[in-house]
C-alpha cells in the first residue's frame, strides 16, 4: 500500500522569496517519488524524480527535493520564487513493478496550490 | 513529437448516458494509464493498459472499462453517466522497458455530467 499527504493545500510567498512545499509519503516496498506541477488548464508536468539514486534531486525551473527515509518526507524547494511558479503541485509516490522497468499506480498528494505575489 | 493527445478536449453528457474518452501515447510509449481529477483533489488512478490488456486497477466501478488497441493507443469508456463522474480524466503514457519510464500526460478531458 502507498499513500501520500500534503501538509499545506495553500502556500502564499512573495516573489524573490523561498518556497517551500511539504510531502510525506508512505509504502511498503522502496518507493519511487515525483513531484508534478499543474497549471491552470494545463496538463501535469514532472519537475523531478527519485529512484533510489541521490537523496538530493534537482528538477527543471531551479527546484530541488531531499528524500529523507528516516523522515519519510520529500519536501520541495526552491530558493527564489518567480512569478510563473504559481500553480498546483501534486507530491506522488509509486513502487517499481515486478522486474523493476517500469511503474505502476502513481498515488498523488491533494495538492499544494502555490501562489506567489509581486 | 506530439507528446500524449486526448480528445475530445470538453464533453457535456446526461445523466444515465455513455462517453468514450480517446487517448494516443506519447512516441515510443506503449503503456497507457488513466486518471480520474475531480475539481480540487489529486488525480486518482483509474487503470493502466499494457499489451492490449488490462494490467492494473484502481477502486473504480465496472462502470469504468478500457481498450488499448495494436497502435498502443487507449480508449475509456464509461457507462451509466452519474453527476458524480464529473471531472478531469488525464490520460499518461510511458515505456514498459527503459531507464525513463516516467510518465508523461495529456491536457486531459473534462467531462461535465448534467
């Protein structure tokens, strides 16, 4: 079983601030973690993964995420918040199929709408 | 490359009516695996289609059934139309075989039921 929570379902930053977007996960085997973003009317687009390689991943756009096993979390950061990041962001967690190629269910978090003032 | 498509883009349908949602993977993806969003929760899976067959399911209805055809695109089929079946339903692509084996999705159908 696997599951996903979303600590905050709204983050409001100032532009040139911060950001940060919490996840912690669940599952009973290693997991595989994503964070996707969706834009108003848009479809999902992967930021950045893990799979058991580096702790520390970076992603496209300046984000970055630490997995912490001991913590079972992977929050989402960013230094510097730009006005185009406003969006929802979905934390997602999934388990490598038998034969570990490819991936099953992908469990989303609720979401984390992002907004970020000028 | 087109990445994943989805059509149509908007449906209305009635209650206790059928809808057909179409899909077409990403080049080079053969798996197929369908969502369900409803407005402001996170997409729930609804199945995933690998080699024309059903490979996984999600907690949804029988309502709810798939095809995947030779082409490696899907179709999502929903019988019984209820109000509460209204959402964004996303369709995602991704390889079997490979080291990306992310998946990539279409901008979605959203289906209003009325």
């Amino acid at each position: 079983a696997q599951s996903v929570t979303q600590l905050d379902s709204h983050v409001s930053v100032s532009e040139g601030t911060p950001v940060l977007l919490r996840c912690n996960y669940s599952s009973s085997y290693s997991p595989s973690l994503f964070w996707y973003v969706q834009h108003p009317n848009k479809g999902l687009q992967l930021l950045l993964k893990y799979t058991s390689a580096a702790t520390l991943v970076k992603g496209i756009n300046g984000f970055e995420a630490e997995f912490k096993k001991s913590e079972t979390s992977f929050h989402l950061t960013k230094p510097s918040a730009h006005m185009s990041d406003a969006a929802e962001y979905f934390c997602v967690v999934t388990v490598l199929r038998y034969g570990g190629t490819s991936y099953g269910k992908l469990t989303f978090g609720q979401g984390t709408i992002l907004t970020v003032h000028p | 490359d087109a990445g994943v498509t989805q059509s149509p883009t908007h449906l209305i349908k009635t209650r206790g009516q059928q809808v057909t949602l179409r899909c077409s993977p990403k080049s080079g993806h053969d798996t197929v695996s369908w969502y369900q969003q409803a407005l402001g929760q996170g997409p729930q899976f609804i199945f995933q289609y690998y080699e024309e067959e059903e490979r996984q399911r999600g907690n949804f209805p029988d309502r709810f059934s798939g095809h995947q055809f030779p082409n490696y695109s899907s179709e999502l089929n929903v019988n019984a139309l209820l109000l509460g079946d209204s959402a964004l339903y996303l369709c995602a692509s991704s390889k079997d075989r490979g080291s990306n084996t992310e998946a990539f999705f279409g901008q979605g159908t959203r289906l209003t039921v009325v």
